[in-house]
C-alpha cells in the first residue's frame, strides 16, 4: 500500500459539508468522504502548528516535553521509518515552519519540496499572483500532483501540507463572493482576542468568515483535484488516504477570535471548545467499508494507524494507539478520554508557539479533556473549571460543572495519571495536581 498524507490547516470541521455544514461549498471532499471512514468525534492532541506536526510524526503526546521546538534528532519519526521499509518518501508543504531556523521537519524524506509564500513571504508571492494556480494552496496541490506522475509506479509515502484556510484570508475573489456576493475587496484579520473588546463590528466578523469559507472551497477545489489524479493513475486500489488538519479557529465563537489569546508580545492562551479542539479526520483505505465512526479519536493515532496498515513494526516509543481495529469493525473504542493542550508550559517560560517570535507565556495555558458526551476545561489547580455536556449542549454554553462536581473530578484524575503515565516532569504536573 502506498500513503498519502494531506494535512490543511486550521480547516474547522463544521465548515465541512460531509460534517453537516449545509452552506459552505466542499464537493469534492464530500465526496471523497463517502469512500471513506469518517471520524465524528477526531481530537488535536498538541497544539497548534508545529506541537501537532510533532505528534502526528512520532506518534507521542508531545506537549508534555517539547512544545513549539525543533523536531529532536532522537525522535523516531514516520518518514523514517517508512523510508527504512523501502517507501521512497516525499514532502510537498507551504506551511511556513518545517525547515527554518533548523526545526528539521524535513527529516525522513528522500526530498522534500517547500513552496514559498505563506508567513512573511507573501509579500513578494503576492505579487507574482495572476490567476488562482498562483495561490499557494493550489502550487502545493499541484506539485503533488506532478511528483505523483512521475512516482505513480514506486511505493510511496506522499505528505501534502498546505497552511490554508490559515490567515491570512485572502483567496481569488471568487470564492468570497459564493458567501458575500457583494464583496468589496475588504480583508479582516483576527485580532487573536476578544473580538468587541478590540473594536471589531459583527460586519467586520461575516467578512472574516466568507473569506475563510473561500479559502475552505479553494482547499477543497485542489485536495480533490489531487485525489482524482490519484484515481486518474488507477492508485485508489492501493493507496491508503488521510484528509485531516491540526486544529480549528474561534470566528466570533464565545466572543473570541482567533485561535488563541494573545496581545503585546505575551500569549495567554485560550479556552479550547470544539470549534479548535475537534478536527476533521477521513481515512480512505481500499477495501474497507465506509462509514462514520463516532469513537473518539486523537491525531498521534495517525503515526501507528499508517505503520500498523502496511505491516511496518510500531516502535516502542509510540504513545498513542492504532485506530487500524476501529477501520476494520474489530473495536468500538481507541480511547477513554482524549486531551488537547497547548504544550505544559508555567507561567514565566518563553514560547515560540503560534509563529516564529518569541512570546512570554503569562498564565497556565488551559487543557480540554474529552471523554464520552463530557468535555472538561481545566487550567490549573483553583482556577474554576468549564464542564460541558456535549450531547445536550454542542456549542458549550452552560457549563455545569457545580451540578456535576464528580464527573469533574474523575476526568481531571484521568488528566493528572495521564500526564504521570507518560512521564512529564513533576514540575509541570503538580500545578496541575488538583483541581
């Protein structure tokens, strides 16, 4: 079996129409999810960018050591290993952070090719523009798509990682003007606070998201251009297909927008509620029967799941669990629980997470731990907690954690042995000891 990886980043789930979203416009995606297993209920471990990235190469929950940091030498890595089973591995990515300043993503792959534009390149990229091939989802998509017609014959693992829908939201204006027909050009970015408190009209909000929904239709528009490529080379009866990202983004959600807080070079994080938290996850595999699964899931399954299906050794350093019995009907369940966090750092440390600049963390950067119908928010020991009922309550809005005290308590216990049972340091856990 061949691999293909496509990884698009900060595409919420439910701006995705197989996931139910009856306005935004995913043809192409909607349609591949109907050959595949789609996951209703797929998590973010680490977060954002470059934590998940870490996580979905090693198969660990690396937000208990390493946060937003170059990937370690040490690590054992999926390109690595399937390049050592005689893959020849190939990365196509825009995603501006893999190779600079020596974080080493690039690692694995016999080549790997970066393709300019996102981050502070965009300038320049921007204006070379002409027509939407020039945007640098669709240049990503379509350099996979040539790697593939020169490799169709090899056994491969082909890793596609484009940053959009990420901000910047400025696709062809034709996207746009599907949700805003009478679009005048205008772009919004996300302040990364509350949106009223930094001024910001509801207006300026339905702009922000019609140029995000843009950006998703673009992304759908190539993601199923290169699947139908696959199909073209008669590769979709032996190649395994994953469609996912590394989390979402607040659009206005609990007054928020952005996908974290932050405001004069300090972060702050953010409570993470589903619209980040949660992910969309399809898994194509010839053969196996599609459906939707509403196990929950988390994304370092990704690293085992792929070795466990084309019979490569999952090394013992993998933390996570392979969801190749839930492909195959053979299990109901991968986990108890789930849990998405930004990496354990304590108040006072300096992080990169976000972008390349260095930021001074100033709180306890929450965690949500997901288990059954419940998702618990937790920070730190006295901070007061969010408990949600998630069947009874999908968009978060009553927390019920009074009313609901011992359900609290034993998913913050599940938390605190879970952070113990992978060995973070003790200086990260006893702050978190508690509840």
């Amino acid at each position: 079996m061949n691999i293909v990886v496509i990884i698009s980043d900060t595409l919420r789930w439910d701006y995705l129409g197989c996931y139910g979203n009856p306005k935004v416009r995913t043809p192409h995606l909607d349609r591949f999810a109907r050959e595949c297993v789609l996951f209703e209920r797929a998590y973010a471990a680490s977060f954002p960018t470059m934590p998940m990235r870490a996580d979905l190469y090693t198969g660990k929950f690396t937000f208990t050591y390493l946060g937003w940091a170059p990937l370690p030498r040490e690590e054992i890595i999926l390109p690595q290993l399937l390049a050592e089973a005689g893959y020849r591995t190939m990365a196509v990515v825009d995603t501006p952070f893999f190779v600079r300043n020596g974080y080493g993503y690039d690692r694995g792959f016999h080549d790997f090719r970066w393709v300019r534009g996102q981050g502070g390149d965009r300038a320049d990229t921007n204006y070379e523009r002409r027509y939407e091939e020039d945007y640098c989802a669709p240049m990503t998509f379509a350099a996979a798509e040539r790697w593939l017609e020169r490799h169709y014959k090899e056994k491969f693992f082909l890793y596609v990682d484009t940053w959009d829908p990420h901000e910047p939201w400025d696709p062809p204006a034709h996207y746009v003007e599907l949700y805003l027909p009478e679009w005048d050009g205008t772009k919004v970015g996300p302040p990364y606070w509350y949106w009223e408190e930094r001024g910001l009209t509801a207006q300026q909000v339905e702009i922000a998201r019609a140029c995000y929904a843009g950006e998703v239709t673009m992304v759908d528009r190539w993601a199923g251009r290169l699947i139908e490529r696959m199909e073209s080379l008669g590769l979709l009866d032996k190649t395994i297909i994953v469609f996912t990202t590394d989390h979402g983004f607040y659009l206005g959600e609990h007054g928020m927008f952005g996908k974290a807080l932050m405001q004069k070079g300090r972060f702050y994080g953010a409570p993470l509620y589903e619209e980040v938290a949660r992910v969309p996850l399809l898994i194509y595999v010839p053969g196996v029967k599609p459906r939707r699964l509403n196990a929950v899931v988390t994304l370092p399954d990704l690293m085992p799941t792929l070795l466990e299906l084309v019979g490569v050794e999952i090394p013992d350093t993998v933390q996570a669990y392979s969801l190749g019995p839930l492909l195959r009907g053979e299990a109901r369940l991968a986990h108890r629980f789930v849990v998405t966090t930004m990496p354990l750092y304590n108040p006072g440390e300096v992080t990169r997470v976000v972008d390349n600049f260095e930021r001074r963390v100033e709180e306890y950067l929450p965690a949500t731990i997901t288990a059954g119908s419940w998702s618990l928010l937790y920070t730190r020991e006295g901070v007061p907690v969010e408990l949600y009922n998630l069947r009874e309550d999908p968009q978060q809005r009553e927390n019920v954690a009074k009313q609901n005290r011992p359900i609290a308590e034993r998913m913050h216990r599940m938390f605190v042995n879970f952070l113990r049972k992978l060995g973070t340091e003790e200086r990260l856990v006893e702050p978190r000891a508690r509840l």
